[in-house]
C-alpha cells in the first residue's frame, strides 16, 4: 500500500523532474508554475504544496548537480595534483556533465540572467573555485584558454546539442563513444597546463569572471 508520504515523494520527484524539463527547454522566465503544473499532471496548487516558489522549484531541481560537482571539487582539492588524480578528476567531470546534462543546459544558457539567485550564484562560485584548482593565479593565458576550452568547451558542446543528434542518415552517437571522445580532448587540452604541487587554499571569488563562467546565448 502506498502512503502518503510515498506518495508526497513522487510527486515532489514529478514535479522537479517536469520543471528540469521546462526550464532547459523554454527557460527559467519562460516557465510558469501553471504550465509546469500542467504538464506534470497536477494543479498550481500542488506545486506550491512542495516548492513554496519558483526559485525554490529551480533550486531544488539543480542542488543535486551542485552538490555532486562540490563532491568532485573537493575530492580533488584533498590531494597534491598529480598526472593520475588530473586523469581521474577528467572521468569524474565527465560523468557528471553526461549524467546532469539538462541541468548544465538550464545554468549555462541562463546563469547571467538568474544573478541573485542562491543555487545559481553557489554554482557559480563553485566553477570559480574549480577554475582556481586547475589555473592558478601564475597561470598563462595559454593555460587559461586551455582550462576554458576544455571544461567548459565538454559542457557547452552537450549542452548545445542536448542528445547529440546527428543528420537522419547516420547513427546516433552512444553515450560511451562521446565519453570516450571527451576524455581524449580533455586529457589532450589539460596535459600542458602546470601541475599544482599542493592543495589550494580556498580562493576569494575575484572580480573579474573566469573564463568558465557560462554565457548566455539567448532563450
């Protein structure tokens, strides 16, 4: 028998996965509570029921993917980097872009205009410190473009294409083919970047935006 509390899960889990959905595809701005409603097969009501708001809806649906990305920061920031920890922190990125993709969609095509909004400005702060782990303030501007084009350039090229899809003529790439490509070109982009020798002090946000920062593309 399913209870009620079962049943305030599921559809708590409905709901943010509807608005995931929503929110890559129309926008944060573009996607109303009604409508998100709606498509989940609830009333407005029921949304607000579980998310007192639409920010707090967003925050919930990206909290998981932040949360996991700080995981993998912070794995990597507990140890003196090596040729082996870079490698194993290339797979772990690279599994968390394949496995929060539509969250990435929702944060990089829309980061600039959601300023202000908690899980958007942590996430933010975390891409900062992770540009700061890599490239530290000596860093070249070569190895800074390296970092940029590498991280995010993976990111973003998901993030473009949402499930890859090529011309009707031609198979759709398997996920482990694109995992496979991804680590290539990162490890080839990072191996000439300084290898830091000890774990870094958390960095004071600058400033100016690192060069990971997501632009906004248009909705």
């Amino acid at each position: 028998m399913t209870t009620d509390t079962s049943s305030r899960q599921t559809t708590s889990d409905e709901l943010r996965l509807t608005a995931l959905e929503q929110f890559a595809s129309v926008g944060f701005a573009g996607a109303s509570l009604a409508h998100i409603a709606e498509v989940a097969g609830y009333s407005k009501s029921s949304v607000l029921y579980h998310f007192a708001s639409k920010e707090a809806l967003l925050e919930a649906v990206l909290t998981p993917a932040i949360d996991r990305l700080e995981v993998i920061l912070e794995q990597f920031l507990a140890q003196p980097e090596t040729t082996a920890t870079r490698m194993r922190f290339v797979d772990d990125f690279i599994d968390f872009i394949l496995e929060f993709r539509l969250e990435l969609h929702t944060f990089i095509n829309q980061a600039q205009s959601l300023k202000g909004i908690a899980v958007i400005d942590r996430a933010g702060v975390l891409i900062m410190r992770l540009s700061n782990a890599i490239c530290d303030n000596n860093a070249s501007v070569e190895d800074q473009i390296r970092f940029g084009m590498a991280l995010g350039g993976a990111a973003y090229t998901l993030v473009a294409g949402m499930n890859f899809s090529t011309p009707v003529n031609r198979a759709t790439t398997s996920p482990d083919e694109i995992r496979s490509a991804l680590r290539v070109v990162m490890i080839d982009l990072l191996a000439p970047v300084s290898v830091r020798s000890t774990p870094p002090a958390t960095p004071t946000p600058p400033s100016a935006a690192p060069l990971l920062t997501p632009i906004e593309t248009g909705k």
